[in-house]
C-alpha cells in the first residue's frame, strides 16, 4: 500500500469540486473532522451509555466524552508514528503523512457512532430481536448475507451505513467524508458471513458496493488467505490502540469515582505499568504526596498510563511499518507491546470484567436495553411490516421520515426499522418506550 492512495482527499460519493479554495484554511482532513464534531450523531452520544448508568451526583463517561477523548489520544498516536517513521518517507509522502495526526482522530471521534442505546447490550438486544424474537420470521425470506446482518447486528459496520448511505432527504455519499477517513474506520474489512466466531465485521449488504469502492479508491489489497477479507487501512490500528488505551484505563477511574473500587486498589493497578523503574515511581511518589485529592491522584497516574501506552503503540507501529503497509501484519498495536506493559494490561482488563462490567449498576442498564429496545423493535417492526393497519399507520407516524424506507424487500424494511432504534439515545428510547406503552402519558 502506498501513502498516496490511503491518503485520498476524494470525498465519497461526491463529483470533484475542482480546485480547493485558497481562502480555507483547513485541509480536506480537517474538515472531515469539523463534520464529525458538528454532526447530529456525535451529539448524541452524549445520551448514550459508556459502561456505568448516565450520570447523577457522580460524572462518568458517556459516549460523547469517551470518543472525545479516544481522538484526544489518537492525535498523540499519529504525531508519535510520523516522528518515528518520517525518516522512511520520501519527501513527497513527508508532506501528506504529516496529516495523519486528523485523520485518526477523526476516525476515533466517529468510532462509536454506530452504537446503539445502552451500550454492547443495545447490540445483543437488537440481535437477540432477529434471533429469538419477532425478526426470526426473515429467515426463510432473506439471503444468508442479510440474515446475518441482523442476528449479528455490529456498531463498526452501523458506522459505514451512517456516513455512506443515503437516507432520505438527504444528499449523495451521506457525510460525504473523505475516502482516507472512511477507511481509517472500517475496523473489520469483511461481510458478516466472512466474521468467524469473532461475530465481528464492517459492513451490511446495503453498504457492500459502498465498502468496496473505498477498498479501491484507497488501492487497499484483498486477503490472499481469507477469502472476503481485506487487508486493513495502516491508520485503523492508531484508530484501534486510542479506544483501546481509553477504555481500559478510564472504566477503572470511573469504577473509582463511583466507589466500585477504591482508590488505592485503583492506583496499584495503574503503579503496575512503571514497574522495575525505581527513578520513576520515586518521582510519582512524591507527586502524590503533594497531590492529596484522591480523585486527582487517579487522574495523575491515569494520565502517566495514557502516556507510557501511546509511546508504546507508537513504538510498535514503528517496529512493523512493513508489515503493516504490506497488509501482513496481525493482531493489534496492543498486543506486541513488552511483556510488563502486557501483563499490566491484562491484570487491568480481568479486574474490570470481574469487578467493573458485572457490578450491578451495569447489569440493570444491560437488562433495560433488553426490554426497551426489544419492545421498541416489536412495536416498529410489526408496523413496518404490517403497514395497512390503522395501529400500525400511526407508529410508522412517530418515525421521522429519513428513515422510511423506499422499497418493500423486507431486508430493507428491517435495516430501516434498525436504523431508527439504534440511532436513538438512551433518554429517548426509554421515553418512547414509557409513551407507547402507557407508562407515561
């Protein structure tokens, strides 16, 4: 793969504007990025679930302040990996790479866009929906393709529908973002049939010609062994490492705030990243003593751990540059780090699972978006479905008109009826769900 290619200007969807004009002073990247920060989806992630319930007394993170941050690292990532390899780019390749830093932070801001209310339970709910529940009756009318799609519902390939598809009303190539942006977020380069037991995957069957088109714009090779997949843009793995890095350290901070676990088991955690580096940890011992709030504290060393995984990342994307721009390489950033970093991580990650993930605050939140949205989905979808009847008339009436579909395939139909619940934030989903039932008049 070359930089030249990845690196395409080309805005998806769109003819070409001919030549830039002289008095903006923002590059096509960067608009990419103000199009995203601006955009009606990534405001509302800040009414969607992170891990821990929406906010009360005690602020966590939403789905707004997580991306926030996750582009916040990401720029870091791609300042750090231009450092490194700047050296093995011609001066040509110089200038364009340089830009990478707004790429992958764009990527990271849009990352979370596809989810659906309530978290990763929002996606086994919808799932659940067309597995177990009413959506089953598809099965025996869809392809084997589009059936997947929906039992396996996945936020990444929500994404590419969000910003590629055309709803109604609205214009061709959807945000009509840059192919060097899209292709920075399409983290699994393959079709639900192609996921394996992983279940993860980067686009529907609406967005297969889509999907395919920025594999080529960006001259991004297929898999010679896998069939169906395709080798990842370079930036996904910068992309990848940011959300990595950010999730694992802030859920604890936050477990943290909220008394889940306490402050010195917290900080233990995060002491174990700088350990057998005596010169280090005597001086983040005496910042600790200066600092006495325990919640700075915390916020002190989360921000050394940000820090150490960046470089270490950066570090990593360096070492397999070849690798990676042959499309060879595997795993994750993450996964090639040293060993003590490693183990940090891991200890970090099973703390989280055990203690963070299944608290019971969390579980409630998984066990609403269960019911909520899978009454939601009963209610639209069997109006969808069923259009003719009075009942049915004035639920498809509450849907706003972008997502109505213009076709009566029922695969499309029910991506439709998809698109509507999983862009709703976690306040109007339980809203809707109290008004249609009767709960709330």
């Amino acid at each position: 793969m070359n930089w030249k290619s990845l690196l395409s200007p080309v805005r998806f969807g769109q003819p070409s504007s001919g030549d830039k004009n002289l008095d903006d002073i923002r590059s096509e990247f960067q608009r990419d990025y103000d199009r995203i920060i601006f955009s009606s989806p990534f405001r509302r992630l800040q009414n969607k679930t992170q891990v821990f319930p929406l906010p009360g007394s005690v602020f966590v993170h939403n789905r707004l302040t997580h991306s926030l941050e996750v582009a916040s690292v990401g720029r870091s990532l791609g300042n750090l990996a231009y450092a490194r390899i700047q050296d093995r780019l011609d001066t040509t390749d110089k200038k364009l790479v340089r830009e990478i830093d707004t790429v992958v932070a764009t990527a990271c801001l849009a990352h979370d866009l596809g989810n659906p209310p309530f978290g990763h339970s929002g996606e086994k709910a919808i799932s659940h929906f067309f597995s177990q529940g009413g959506g089953k009756e598809l099965q025996s009318q869809l392809t084997p393709a589009q059936y997947a799609d929906l039992v396996t519902f996945e936020g990444n390939a929500n994404l590419v529908r969000l910003l590629t598809h055309r709803f109604q009303g609205r214009r061709e190539g959807g945000y009509a973002l840059t192919f060097a942006s899209l292709g920075t977020m399409v983290k699994y380069p393959w079709d639900s049939l192609s996921a394996g037991k992983k279940k993860k995957f980067g686009f529907f069957q609406t967005e297969q010609d889509a999907f395919h088109q920025i594999m080529q714009q960006l001259q991004i090779p297929a898999s010679e062994s896998q069939p169906g997949h395709f080798a990842r843009h370079p930036l996904v793995y910068l992309m990848e490492a940011a959300d990595d890095i950010c999730y694992q350290v802030m859920d604890l901070e936050d477990a943290q705030k909220l008394q889940i676990i306490g402050r010195e088991e917290v900080q233990h955690l995060f002491m174990q990243f700088f350990a057998g580096d005596g010169e280090r940890i005597n001086k983040i011992e005496q910042t600790l003593q200066e600092v006495t709030d325990p919640n700075e504290q915390i916020a002190f060393l989360r921000a050394l751990v940000i820090g150490k995984l960046t470089h270490a990342a950066s570090g990593v994307f360096a070492q397999n540059y070849d690798s990676i721009m042959s499309g060879t390489f595997t795993g994750k950033l993450l996964g090639h780090i040293d060993s003590q970093l490693a183990t940090a991580m891991e200890t970090c990650e099973k703390v989280s699972f055990e203690r963070v993930y299944r608290h019971p605050s969390v579980v409630k939140i998984e066990i609403s978006g269960y019911n909520v949205l899978g009454a939601l989905l009963e209610e639209f979808y069997n109006a969808m479905m069923r259009a003719e009847h009075d009942y049915s008339r004035k639920i498809l009436s509450l849907m706003p008109l972008q997502y109505h579909p213009q076709s009566s395939d029922p695969y499309l139909k029910a991506r439709a009826v998809v698109d509507f619940v999983s862009g709703m934030t976690d306040v109007y989903a339980v809203d809707l769900f109290k008004q249609i039932k009767g709960v709330e008049l």
